[in-house]
C-alpha cells in the first residue's frame, strides 16, 4: 500500500497577484502560468531537498502541450517573485514541517 504525501495550497494562491503579474509579463495565460506553479510545487514536494526544483522545461512543455519557449517565459517571469534558482522562495513559509494541530476552536483535525 502506497503512503500519500501531502503538500498545501494557501486560499487565495488562485487570485494572488503575482501570477497575473508573471502572466502579463510573460505574455501568457494566467492558466499556464498556474499550471506550471502547479508542477513546480508538486517536485518540490517530491524532492529529495524539498523546496529545490528539478522539472525540466521540457518536460513542462510535455505535461502542458505547449513550447519550451513558453515555459521559458513564464519560468523567468517568475525569477525573483516566486523563485530563487530551483528553489521556490516561499516554500518554508507555507509548506512547514509539522504535524497537523488542527483548529483550536473547534477541535477539528484536517482530512489527512
């Protein structure tokens, strides 16, 4: 039996401003920036090192049908606002290492 690994998503990560900023940028939709987000996040997790990426361009553009050269755009488009090298910046601020404590007020433990 497979163990599922877990990593978070914040509220408002679908409308925070950084990526429409990194989609007009970039010239892209804001889908595709998303969607990459979306990969980088899940090889992060997956990463021996997490936080670290190591998804190649082209394997971005395999996954999403588009050009290496679109994910190029994107991915320096978000050099500085979302990541620092292969590294996403803000990664151990919203993927801690801890145990869920769940809600104080309520008890309530979260579905993992």
């Amino acid at each position: 039996m497979s163990t599922n690994h877990w990593l978070r998503l914040w509220h408002d990560m679908p409308n925070d401003p950084k990526f429409r900023t990194i989609a007009r940028i970039s010239n892209q939709p804001i889908s595709l920036v998303l969607s990459i987000y979306m990969h980088m996040l899940v090889d992060a997790s997956r990463n021996v090192t997490r936080g670290h990426v190591c998804v190649t361009t082209e394997d971005l553009a395999s996954a999403l049908d588009v050009t290496e050269e679109q994910i190029d755009s994107v991915l320096n488009a978000m050099e500085g606002r979302l990541k620092d090298g292969d590294y996403l910046s803000g990664w151990d601020k919203r993927q801690p290492k801890k145990e869920d404590v769940g809600n104080d007020e309520t008890g309530a433990k979260s579905a993992a």
